[in-house]
C-alpha cells in the first residue's frame, strides 16, 4: 500500500530542503510511473492530495504551483499551475469541503491523514495563519524515467519551499496469473484516459470483459451472469487459511 509523504515528519527520507515558509504534504508517496509508451520511453506520473499548509504567524500568498520530474539530480520534465487555476481551486476545494463532500469522499482525498487538528482549507490564494490549498491532482509525463518529484510552492518573490518525493517502476515481488482462462479485454487500465488513474484506490486497476461469437459481453437478454469459470485459489490454500483464521 503506498504511504503518505509528509515534508515535516519523513525526515532522513526526503532531499534535503532549504528553510520552507509552507508545510507542503503528498498523499499517497511514494509515486510510482505508468508506462505510458514503452517503444517511446514515455513515462507519467499523477501527484494526487498535494495539501500546502502555512504554519506561519503570517499569511503566505500562493502564485503558482509547479512540478519537476529528475533523474540523477536533473530536471527532464517541468509542469506548472498558474496563479488563476491556483485560486480558482481553492475555491473550489473550499465550497466541497463546506458542503461535507471532501470528508464524505476522505478515501479519495485522504484529509483525515494530511491535515492537522485546527487546518482549514483557504477559500483563495492567499493562505492566513493555520490555512491549507489542496490540490487534488497534478498529472505530468516524461520521456525518461524519473527517480523523483519535487513539489515546488511560488510566491509573489521566489519559491516559498519545496519537497522532494521518490518516484520508481513498481515491480512486484509476486508472479500473478490472471484468475480466468481464454481470451479477454482489457476496457479500463492505469492509462491516463481511463477513469481509474484518476481514483486513489483504484489507480492501476484493470477492467476486463470477454466477447463472443456475435461480439457482445453477454448472451441472451443480459439479465444474468453466463456462469463463467474462474481460478480460485488451490484446496490446500483454502485449508491453510481456515486453520489459520479457526484453529481447532
């Protein structure tokens, strides 16, 4: 499961970082690349939950927001927010919050795990004492493998600070084999065209289907599965796991 990437609290884990004005926090971290183009070298990455919180005595004013892909210390990709989209956000996020709907959808936003007890989201640009902008996503690509993302905050003179996030290509340590036989397809994938990129919990996801002689997903009225098989998991499995969770 991927953990949240706090700029305050992973100390020893993230680049070291110059004096920050702003508390900047990625959830979920690490980050990991969708092999957008593998004939290509053509790599993406989607930065969701990046909440900026000002724990100074002042008020910080936000002009931009913008994202660095590196590879060994060097910049292959930059994608920036403007000032008119970072306050058209804020607002945004601040009416979805007053209405109840970032805490109703909290597995996609994740606010209970990234801000603190007397945070509250800002309605504009302009971050008072105790504030927080919260971006929901920020989408970027690469035509190289990345090995981090920094987060980097604008101000009206200069960068308000930083945080650098580590970015790899998953690999699994398990070999799977997909639970069906025969042919199927693949609709719906991590692809950043696809609905599930853009779900926290779902953003590698597969969706598949199998299509027959008259290429429909189901026969007769489709009022009722058509009793496919699938691989379940092998008896001695099964049993293992009974003994485990009701030992006799």
């Amino acid at each position: 499961m991927k953990r949240f990437w706090l700029a305050a609290f992973a100390a020893g884990m993230l680049t070291a970082a110059p004096a920050s004005a702003l508390d900047i926090r990625v959830d979920p971290a690490p980050l990991y690349v969708f092999d957008q183009a593998n004939e290509r070298n053509v790599y993406d990455v989607v930065l969701q939950n990046i909440l900026v919180v000002n724990d100074e005595r002042r008020a910080r004013e936000i002009r931009g927001l913008r994202i660095e892909l590196r590879a060994n210390g060097e910049i292959i990709s930059t994608g920036r927010s403007p000032a008119a989209t970072i306050a058209r956000r804020a607002e945004r996020m601040s009416q979805l919050s007053e209405g109840g709907v970032l805490q109703m959808m909290d597995f996609q936003f994740h606010l209970s795990r990234i801000m603190h007890e007397g945070e509250r989201l800002s309605a504009d640009a302009t971050l008072d004492p105790g504030e927080a902008y919260l971006n929901s996503s920020f989408y970027i690509s690469a035509d190289a493998l990345p090995d981090s993302a920094r987060v980097i905050v604008e101000g009206p003179r200069g960068d308000l600070g930083y945080v650098d996030i580590p970015v790899s290509r998953y690999t699994s340590p398990i070999t799977y084999r997909a639970p069906v036989n025969g042919r199927w397809f693949v609709v719906a994938s991590g692809d950043v065209s696809q609905h599930h990129r853009w779900v926290v919990s779902s953003e590698y996801a597969l969706d598949i289907t199998r299509m027959n002689a008259d290429m429909r997903t189901y026969t007769g009225d489709g009022t009722h599965f058509s009793g496919l098989h699938y691989i379940p998991p092998t008896d001695r499995r099964r049993r293992r796991w009974r003994r485990r969770r009701h030992p006799q």
